[in-house]
C-alpha cells in the first residue's frame, strides 16, 4: 500500500496529464468533424494487424462449423438418392391392371466421421476415422470422401475404426467400366499411391483414355455408381485375353480429412445365401 501511494504521489501530474490529454481527444473527435476523420484513419491502420489477425482466427473456427453443415447436408442428400433403395412394384394395383404404385425399401445408410490418422507410404496403409461402434460402426462398412471411395472398416472400438485404404494389396472392389458397363475387378498393385489396376475387362472392349470407372454395387459393401477412377494407360496382355488397365485414384489420399461410411442394411442376409453357392 505504501509503494502505491508513493507511485501515485511520484507521478501524480503525469498521470493527470495523460487523463486531460484523453478527454481532449475525445472532445475533439466527438465536435470536429477533420480531427475525427484523421484519428479514425490512424487508428484503422494501427489496428489493421490486428483485426486481420482476428477475423482469421474466428473465420477459422465459423469455417469448420461451416463444414460439418456441408457435410451434414451431402449426407441427407446421399441418404435420398435412389442407389439407396429397393424400388418395388405394389402386387395389388399390378393385378388390377393400373399403373402401380412404387414402395421403397431402404438398402444404405450413412454416417459421417473424421479421419484421425491416415498411412499412405506404406505397402499396407490404413486410416483410423473418430467413430465406433457406439455410432453403429461395424466391419465391412465401405469408406469413401466427396472425391471417391476410400476403404472398408476392418476393425472397430467404441470410439473409433480402423479402414483397409483402398492403397492396400489385399483390398478389392468390383467396378463398373463406363461407357461399355463391363463389369471388372479394382485393386492396388503398390508403389504408386495414385495408380490402381482393373481387371477382367476382356480385350474385345472398346476401352479409351479418360473412360470413368465407378463401382458396381454387386459387392454389397460399396453402392453402385461412387466414383474409384479415370483411366490413363489400355494396353493388350499376351499372355491372356484380358486388358492391362490402369486408373489413376478419383480419390488424394494425402488430402482426406471427413468421410462417410455405408451400411448395406441387408449385408448379413445377402451375405447368408451367398453363403450357400456351390462351387464358387
């Protein structure tokens, strides 16, 4: 208390200096129009550094809430398309000769997550995405991002999953060649993250640089029709009477940060009479 009351009678006259100084300025900037114009000029380009500084900062955080509302529309959207549904014919108007009348029985369903971790130089890459099983995760859900797809869940937690990236050997896709609709086989040969093969596409097709490749939906992970690639190099294999194709990825891998992933809601049932096959 005493310093105080010594710094206060040290520097009395200076501080009702600065206090008078202050109250001028705010007389004159509050009566004269010039003054005012010129404080306020000053003012703006000492505090511009500043303000630039902040408007980044909270833009930063309203940019994110921006995304999870973008996100959140795509999916409803995803949710809505037809891909996604069985469209089946009413018996009773077939029978009585009308027109019919369309019941839809829902196949997919998504969920939205975040990528937390992402492997892309390796020979088996994997991601990890910040949802689990108490969001209704569960292995063999396809993965794909606004670019195209992504992977399949192989392994969950209560909190998180792991995906088999599509940069892995042992992941496979059944694709879609357009424009011919000839049914083939994608996968990772390695080495090149941006570089994956499709098989089974007999020589007898007509097959251009540029064709996109999307998936097929015989696979009952990946709805038909996300898009997996662009081709870039057809050439004929002696050895067999297929084509050498390869695509380059829809999806950048080194660039993934929200995804969705897709439940077939019929997977297991399908999954038991594919069971049953003989011989395949």
């Amino acid at each position: 208390m005493n310093r105080l009351t010594a710094f206060l009678k040290k520097y009395f006259h200076v501080i009702v200096f600065i206090l008078l100084q202050l109250f001028c300025l705010i007389l004159i900037y509050n009566n004269l129009n010039y003054p005012r114009f010129v404080m306020a000029r000053v003012t703006k380009h000492i505090t511009y550094p500043f303000n630039k500084f902040w408007n980044g900062f909270t833009s930063h955080f309203a940019l994110r809430s921006e995304n999870e509302n973008l996100i959140s529309q795509n999916m409803e959207l995803m949710r809505e398309e037809e891909r996604n549904f069985l469209m089946i014919e009413d018996s009773l108007y077939i029978h009585e000769e009308q027109f019919g009348e369309q019941k839809k029985i829902r196949i997919y369903d998504y969920t939205s997550s975040h990528v937390v971790y992402n492997s892309t130089n390796k020979t088996h890459n994997y991601l990890i995405i910040d949802k689990g099983s108490d969001e209704g995760i569960s292995i063999d859900m396809a993965v794909f991002s606004a670019q195209g797809i992504v992977g399949v869940v192989s392994d969950v937690s209560k909190n998180f999953s792991t995906v088999m990236s599509m940069l892995h050997p042992d992941t496979r896709v059944s694709a879609k060649l357009m424009p011919s609709d000839q049914i083939g086989t994608v996968i990772w040969p390695g080495a090149n993250m941006e570089i994956v093969n499709l098989l089974d596409i007999p020589q007898h097709i007509v097959v251009n640089t540029g064709d996109s490749v999307f998936t097929s939906g015989f696979s009952n992970v990946y709805p038909k029709n996300i898009l997996i690639g662009t081709v870039v190099s057809v050439e004929e294999n002696q050895k067999n009477s297929f084509l050498d194709i390869e695509l380059k990825l829809a999806t950048n891998f080194n660039h993934i940060n929200s995804v969705y992933t897709v439940k077939n809601l019929y997977k297991n049932e399908i999954d038991s009479l594919k069971a049953n096959f003989k011989h395949e």
